[in-house]
C-alpha cells in the first residue's frame, strides 16, 4: 500500500546530526577524499573555475540571485543523505552539483543529455570519486541496482518522458534506495506570475507529481521550497525548540508549519523507511551590508563634524580678515586725509612765499627803473625788442612795466 510520510515524524533521528547541532558540511571525516581535497573551499573553487555561458537553461556557478538560492540549498540538502553513499546526479548540468555530492558520498556518476556540458565537467571537476557521462533520463548509462540516492533537481520540468525517467530509477536503485527530486509548482511559478520558461517541456501540479512518485514508490515525503526575505530566530546553543513561523500579510502576522506557496516541491521517495530531511534555511556568504553601512555611516558622521568644524575655522577666518580689511581701510582714510592736508597746507605756503618773492621783485624795480624814469623806459624799450626780435622770454611771469 502506498503511503506519504508526514514531514515531521516521530521516533526518527535527523541525518548527520541532532536537532540544535551545528556542523561542517565541508569537512567530513567519514569523506572518502583527501584531507588536503575536504580542506579547499570547494565554492569558490568551483566559482573560479572557467563557466560555460549563461542561456538560461541551466544554473552555472556566479549566476546570482533567487537562482542561486534555489539551487545550492537542494545541493546542500542532498548532502545530509548522501553520506558514504554511491550517488547518481541525474541532470548534472555543467557539474557543481555532483562536486559538492562528492565531498561527503562513496562516489558520483553525473548524467547530462548534453555532451557540452559533459566535457565541461569532466574536465574542470576531476576527482577521484566522482565521474560524468553522457545520457538521458529514460536511459540512463549505469547497471542495474548501483545506486544508492538519486538526485534529480531541475529535471522533470525539462521533458515528458516521466514514467520513463521513473522505470529507471526504479531500474538503477538499490532496493533500500532513496530519490531527492526537485518540481516547480505549476500553480505558483506559472500560472499565477503569467510566467512562461521557454526551457520547461511539461510542469507538474502538485497532485500529479505526486501521483507520478506514488506509482513507482512506496513512500514519499514532501517539502516545499521558496526564496523569501524575513528574520530567523533560533537558539544559540546545542537545544532543539519547535519552529515558529509568522507571516506578514494585509498587516497582520499568521503562524503557519508548512511552507507558504512553495514555489518548489521537494520529495524523497522510496520503499523503505523514509528518513526526516531536516528543514531549514540557506544563508549565503553575501556582504555584510549592515556593519559596512553602519561603518559608512560612522565616516560620514566624523566627516561631517570634521566639515563643521573646518567651516567653523573657515567663518573666524573670513571675519578676521575681514577686520583687517576694515582696519586698513581706516588707516588708509586717515593717511589720505592727513595727506589732502598737508598738500593744501603745502600749496598755501607756496602761494605765501611766490607772492612774496613778487613783492620783493617789484620792490626791487622800483628802485631800480622807476616808472616814468629813464631807466624804466629803457627797460621797457628792451622787453619789448626781445619780444619783437623772436628771442625766447622764458619768464615764468612777466613783470608789468
């Protein structure tokens, strides 16, 4: 009989850890790689590698975003079961993926129904548990019973061979294996944003894509996933307290349990007992806006009182110069006016001593040439032949005769 698993179960342990536990998920002991492989920042070793183009189709690491969000949460989610696991990463896409499946899993077969992509990876991903090939969903290129977990995230949506991708699962699993596949909910990422993904073949509602994994499984369990922007509270110690989850909405706050419209339905299905995929958030490595804001802020703030005070200088300058002005300007007006002064006193002596140099000329005439005398005649006789002869009179002032 069929049967779906509720999300939350009792009596169960959450994979690689307890409830309240924090963990490297990079570094596990139990890794088949090297110290020195599990030691590398494996993002940003996949990051800087050389990309394939981004067209849309397929997520490429550096592509930000909700994308991004969307992808490495699933990738990182898939880690808690593949633990010493031989794992199938059906629609690698250009590799990332299965790297990161590679650092906790016994190994990882990549399959991509493009060779591009297969080449990509099998170059620039070379590791010693890990490998890519070529081959599609309704045919998968490995034996039968091999695997242990499929992961299959960002697939269905991309055809309609769903009960062929199904049969071989069913063919490649182990008979205690487990599938992590990935759906978008039509409803939510069609329908209602009027959004079309010209990369999407045929997507899935929710009763159909559960329907699809009930027919070829005897258990599923069902999660939801959607990017949201929001405040987590949790404790800071190793303690487990039950979530509680409010949502904002027309101004009032609702609790909720499950995920709110789900964008992404996430489902772990199998034939035997299913494990708890534990919930939880995905906080990436992003600027801490709020202390470079903050210590922006502080700049601006010391920049300012440094500008209010430079401003401050800059007005006592301004009103001592301005006093220096004036004080100048006064002392000028003083020195001009001593300096009118004294030209007119000096013109009034010159006047004084010229009149008086005259008297004393005529004076002098008179005594010398007296008016009427001989003596006077023959001076005026003389003045008036210079005149007459074009001799120059350079007298500055001709005395009367």
């Amino acid at each position: 009989m069929k049967k779906i698993d509720e999300q939350v179960s009792t009596g169960r342990t959450p994979l690689l850890g307890g409830p309240g536990q924090e963990m490297d998920v990079i570094e596990s002991d139990s890794s088949p790689l090297s110290s020195t492989e599990r030691k590398q920042d494996i993002m940003a070793d996949v990051i800087e590698q050389p990309k394939l183009p981004w067209t849309g189709e397929r997520y490429v690491p550096g592509v930000i975003g909700d994308i991004e969000l969307e992808h490495l949460h699933r990738y990182y989610l898939a880690r808690e079961l593949a633990l010493g696991k031989d794992v199938l990463d059906i629609a690698c896409g250009e590799g990332y993926g299965s790297l990161l499946l590679a650092e906790v899993a016994r190994s990882v077969v990549g399959v991509d129904a493009s060779e591009e992509v297969i080449r990509y990876a099998d170059e620039r991903y070379q590791r010693s548990n890990v490998q890519f090939k070529h081959g599609a969903c309704g045919r998968i290129p490995l034996p039968d019973a091999s695997i242990d977990l499929i992961v299959s995230f960002e697939t269905i949506e991309h055809h309609d061979e769903h009960h062929e991708m199904m049969r071989e699962f069913v063919r490649v699993l182990r008979p205690d294996g487990l599938v992590l596949i990935s759906s978008p909910d039509k409803a939510e990422y069609s329908d209602k944003p009027h959004f079309v993904n010209s990369f999407h073949v045929k997507e899935l509602y929710f009763e159909e894509f559960q329907e699809l994994l009930l027919n070829y499984f005897g258990h599923a369990q069902f999660y939801g996933q959607r990017v949201r922007y929001g405040s987590c509270i949790g404790p800071l110690h190793n303690s487990f307290t039950p979530p509680a989850n409010f949502r904002l909405s027309q101004g009032r706050a609702h609790k909720f349990l499950s995920i709110p419209e789900p964008v992404y339905f996430l489902a772990i299905v199998g034939n035997g007992e299913l494990p708890v995929l534990p919930s939880g958030i995905f906080v990436p490595e992003v600027p801490d806006y709020w202390n470079q804001h903050m210590a922006l802020q502080a700049g601006i703030e010391e920049r300012d009182q440094q500008l209010g005070h430079l401003q401050n200088q800059l007005r006592n300058t301004m009103a001592e110069h301005a006093r220096v002005l004036e004080e100048r300007d006064q002392r000028f007006g003083n020195l001009y006016a001593r300096l009118l002064t004294k030209e007119e006193e000096l013109r009034r002596m010159h006047s004084s001593l010229l009149w008086r140099n005259i008297s004393k000329v005529r004076i002098l005439r008179e005594r010398l040439c007296p008016e009427g005398s001989w003596r006077g005649r023959v001076c005026a006789s003389f003045v008036h032949w210079l005149k007459g002869s074009g001799l120059p009179v350079t007298q500055s002032r001709q005395f009367p005769v």
